[in-house]
C-alpha cells in the first residue's frame, strides 16, 4: 500500500528534529496546570487494573506517556517517527514504545481501555480525521475512554522550519465544534471539554487550546 504524502512528511520531519525537540519540551506540562488537570481527570478513568492498557498515540519522545505513568495509568506509546520512537526508549527505558500509525494501528479491537491523541492529530488532514477516530473507536473497549488536545482555528499553516531545522509541515487548526461531530459520528460520546487561552510559551504563535474527554458507549448505538 502507497503511504499518504502527509504520513511521509510527518515522519520525516519529526525525525528531523526528534533530539532537539525532546530537549525543548521535556518540562512544558510542569507550566501548564489546566493540561495536566486534564490528563489527571482521564487518568482517574483508565488507571483501574480492569480498565486495561492505555495508547498513548502519536507520543513522540515519550513525556506524556511517562506523565501518565508517573499518574498510576498503565500506559505505552506508539508514534509515526522512528526517532522519536529510539529517543522516548532511550529516555524511559522502562516503558514500552512502538512504531505505528493512527490510520492504521496495529492493535485488536477493544484492545485498549483508554488512548490519548495529544496534539497528535494537528498534521491530520481534515478529511482524514474520520479515519483517524473510527480507527480510535475500534481498538478502544467499551467503556473506554479517550483524551485529544488540539489547536483552537479553522485554518493550515505550512512550516518550513521548527525546533532548529528545515522541515516541511503542515499544522492544523480546528473548530471545536467540528472535532466535537466527528467524534460523534464515529461513535464516541463527549463528556467534558476545555478550551483555554494561550499561556506566554505559546503566544504570538499560537491560539486557543482545546480538551475534549469521550467515551466509547458500552453498548452500541441504537
């Protein structure tokens, strides 16, 4: 099967900038107490021993999944970039990181009790995002539940440089509202969301911030 532009680029370019990038992020949830509540509220969801594995999807170098760790969530990490995959093992030696994409996850239906998407899906193309979530919902237990951040917008930007090199990215921002529908429609239930206002790490780049907490029903859509 041909690989999609947008997968290649994204794989390219994070590991382009994985060292560099690990480096400049490494402490960012230690400033930003409304993510973490957020991923503590999931946490308090998934971390019960019956509640299963938890995917942390698109985890780069590996600190989000380490958080959740660190919060009792019995947590691993699957990420598009091979480097970034050999910089979160190097750096958590004791987690469990695989490569693999979220169009296509290599994981068995309800395989999963909870997964997070955090700011991974910002070089999705929006006509892909469909994709993305149904392919969420299926490995995702009933019951499960499941954590995405995203950019607050409604438009593409192209980046030719980031964390110190020339790359090629796409990014992309969302209505709430339409992240909200298509979660929907793959048949997952929103239960909480928060949307804040950059912090001072995050301005004039950047805008809003969105959090949306869902839930695969345990029993099917009638």
């Amino acid at each position: 099967m041909t690989e999609s532009a947008y997968l290649r680029a994204t794989r390219v370019a994070y590991d382009t900038v994985a060292a560099d990038y690990a480096e400049l992020l490494r402490d960012e949830l230690d400033t930003k107490p409304l993510d973490r509540a957020m991923l503590a509220a999931f946490a308090e969801h998934v971390r019960a021993p019956e509640a299963g594995e938890v995917a942390d999807l698109g985890c780069g170098p590996g600190r989000v999944t380490a958080h959740l760790r660190s919060l009792g969530v019995n947590a691993f990490g699957i990420d598009l970039s091979p480097e970034m995959i050999a910089v979160a093992r190097r750096t958590y030696p004791e987690l469990r990181f695989e490569e693999g994409s979220m169009t296509a996850l290599d994981l068995a239906d309800g395989a999963v009790g909870g997964a997070v998407a955090w700011y991974s899906t910002v070089h999705t193309p929006p006509e892909v995002l469909p994709t993305v979530f149904a392919e969420i919902h299926r490995v995702l237990a009933p019951g499960g539940h499941f954590l995405i951040a995203f950019k607050v917008g409604d438009e593409r930007r192209h980046l030719p440089r980031g964390y110190g090199h020339e790359i090629s990215l796409d990014v992309y921002w969302m209505p709430p509202e339409h992240i909200a529908g298509l979660l929907g429609d793959a048949g997952l239930v929103v239960d909480a969301q928060l949307i804040r206002e950059p912090d001072e790490s995050e301005r004039p780049r950047s805008g809003r911030q969105a959090f949306f907490l869902a839930r695969k029903p345990r029993q099917p859509w009638r």
